[in-house]
C-alpha cells in the first residue's frame, strides 16, 4: 500500500510499505502447506510481500518437524518456540502468550493459520486481540463432533477471522450455516497442490520401499495419531487387534509410530501384541517425501488423519478411515474412502468392501495457493 503524509494539504506520497504476513505454524500437515503458500508468496516478491514464519514446536520430534522444513524447502522460521509435550490448555495458552509478544514487536497486516491445532487457534486469538487480521486457511471444515479438540479449535478459529480460505463448496455452505458470510472465498485445497509437487519429487528420490523391502500395492499403511483413538484403551486395543488379524505374509502391515502413539500403546501394554507379529512393520516416524511414496504405493491405507485420507483420494489409493466422521466427505462420496470407526470387525469389514470409485474435483487444479495471495493482494 501507499503512504503518505500532508504537507500544505498536499499529500506526498512515500515508498510503497511492503505487506508483512507472519505466518504459523506448528504441526506437520500445516508445513505442508504452509510450503506450497510460501513459493506463491516468494513468486510474488515484486508484489512487495514479506512473509515471516514463527514456528510453535507444537510437533517436537525431530522427524515430524525438522525433516520436513528441509524436504520441503520452507523458509527457515524467525521464531522458533517450544511448546510441544503438554495438555492441550498449557500449550493453548502457551503458544498464545508468547505468539502475543512476537506480534506486538513486528505489528505485521496479516496473521496466517492453517487448519485445526492447536496453534491454529492460539495464533488467531493472539493476533485478533491485537486487531490484526486473520487469515485461515482450510476454513469452514466440520466433523459435528465436539469431543474432537481439533473441531473446537476450527470453529474458534473462523468465528474470528476475516479472510477465510475454504477447500472445499461444502466448507462454504458449513460457514454459510453458521451466519458467518463475509471474507469467505472457495479456493480449492494447498494440500492438493502439495500432492502434485511432491508427487512427483517423491517418485524420483525416495528409497522407502526397495529400503523396508515392499512391493508396489503389496502392503497396508496404517497411521494412527488421533486423541479420540491413542487416549481411549478400548478404541486402541481394538484398533490393534484389526491390524493384527489383517497383517499376512503377502500383505504385511507398515505403521510408522506417531509419538502420542507410541506412548499410549505402551501405557496399555499393546507394544508387545505389536512387535510378536512377524506381518506388522513398526518404523519410527518418516519423512514427508518416504510417506508419500507410501501411500501412493499402498493396497490400502488405514488412518485417522484428516490429510492422509485425502492424499489417499489424491493418489487414488482405498481409504479406511478409523473415526465415525470425517470432515473431508468428498472423500467418502467419490468411493475412495470409508468410514470403519474403531471396532475391529467392522475395519475388516471395510477392508474386503468394494465401492464404486470416481474422481473429486472439489480441490482444485493445483493452483489454490497462488489464488490465495492474489486475492490478499486485490484486498
């Protein structure tokens, strides 16, 4: 924008001031496409923006969050917190606080968010009572489960936003619902630009397969990360026994260990269940480059995450998604993902149900970043 300053009631205008967008983030799907905004935004240097990334530390383990930043050529965060491994009240608060005193040093036009953690919603109350404006991208998603932490942290997070990105014509319609009609703008989803990009990069440079000794649609890929699942014996224990009854020879089962996972499956002793079995691979957490290739070359993937049932539908691999809903219910409708819950019968039951597949072209072309900042810069 141009400034300027009255002299003899004549305005003199002044260098252009560049737009300062402080973007962040914190958690693993949000560098994701935080990489994908990031080059629009840097494609876009004449335009006069500067973007700056204040990473929380939300994800703290060195393979979901360094790893990442260096596959996915993000810049390198100004600000760097630590506020991983606790509840979800102290890191909220946490992650607010000191997000707060990062904004009133740098005043920036814009705060960007992406998604439902966390630092999501402590990043849009900070900088909302500071009067900046918040932009939220993946806006408008709903589980209409409020036991989920993540679905209070996205309705939180539209309620105070001006600009709100939507991936989807459903997540229009959601906000529409909800009496929040201005700044809405369907855009298409980043995640899909991402799964393009690193599609491709992924088929070229990763050894994940020929390194765990896989055949191309010769395994199940399993993620389980979800409070709703690792927090509750039952769903977990229940989970496991599905896994244990689905893993051959010929189809083994590959499940790279979320931290939170990790920790619950040893609290209720189910480690033990896991490593006997021959057919069930557990590897440490990967990078985003090795899950990729994963998924594409999967007979079936089993998950509990949002962004991992839609890259299955991306690379058109069958989706067996652990929950009773989904946000994503494109997914579930063009027949490339459905809905099992935890109970091990019905898990199974999915994994030998045939549904009629289509394509989903609610995403986008893999463009909707570079729509994003357009539409900041027409603003």
């Amino acid at each position: 924008m141009t400034v300027g300053i009255l002299y003899d009631n004549h305005i003199i205008k002044e260098k252009k001031k560049n737009m300062k967008i402080i973007t962040i983030i914190g958690a693993r799907p949000q560098f994701i496409k935080a990489a994908m905004v990031s080059k629009a935004i840097i494609q876009h240097k004449d335009a006069g923006i500067e973007e700056y990334i204040l990473h929380t530390g939300q994800h703290y383990d060195a393979n979901m969050s360094d790893v990442f930043f260096r596959q996915l050529d993000i810049p390198k965060p100004t600000w760097q917190l630590q506020c991983g491994q606790e509840s979800h009240a102290a890191m909220t608060a946490r992650i607010l606080v000191e997000t707060e005193k990062v904004l009133c040093t740098n005043n920036p036009d814009y705060v960007l968010v992406y998604g439902d953690t966390n630092s999501t919603l402590a990043g849009a109350l900070a900088a909302v009572k500071l009067h900046i404006p918040v932009v939220h991208v993946e806006a408008g998603l709903r589980s209409f489960n409020k036991y989920m932490p993540e679905e209070i942290n996205r309705i939180l997070t539209d309620r105070i936003s001006t600009l709100l990105f939507c991936p989807t014509s459903t997540a229009v319609n959601n906000l529409h619902r909800e009496g929040i009609v201005e700044g809405i703008y369907h855009v298409g989803d980043v995640m899909y630009d991402a799964a393009i990009v690193f599609g491709k990069i992924a088929s070229q440079y990763s050894s994940i397969l020929s390194s765990l000794n896989l055949k191309s649609k010769g395994f199940y890929l399993c993620t389980i990360h979800r409070a709703e699942n690792t927090d509750n014996r039952e769903r977990i224990t229940s989970i496991i026994k599905a896994l244990t009854d689905i893993a051959t020879a010929n189809y083994p089962v590959i499940l790279p260990l979320h931290p939170r996972t990790r920790t619950c499956v040893e609290k209720y002793n189910l480690l033990p269940e896991i490593a006997f079995n021959p057919f069930i691979r557990l590897i440490e957490p990967i990078g985003y480059l090795d899950m990729i290739m994963l998924e594409k070359e999967a007979a079936v993937i089993l998950t509990d995450s949002g962004g991992v049932q839609k890259e299955a539908c991306f690379y058109q691999t069958p989706c067996i998604t652990l929950r009773n809903e989904t946000e994503w219910t494109e997914t579930v409708n063009c027949g490339w993902n459905q809905l099992a819950g935890y109970r091990t019968e019905n898990i199974i039951r999915c994994l030998y149900t045939s549904t009629h597949k289509t394509n989903v072209s609610e995403y986008g072309s893999g463009n909707t970043a570079e729509k994003i900042i357009d539409i900041i810069l027409e603003l």
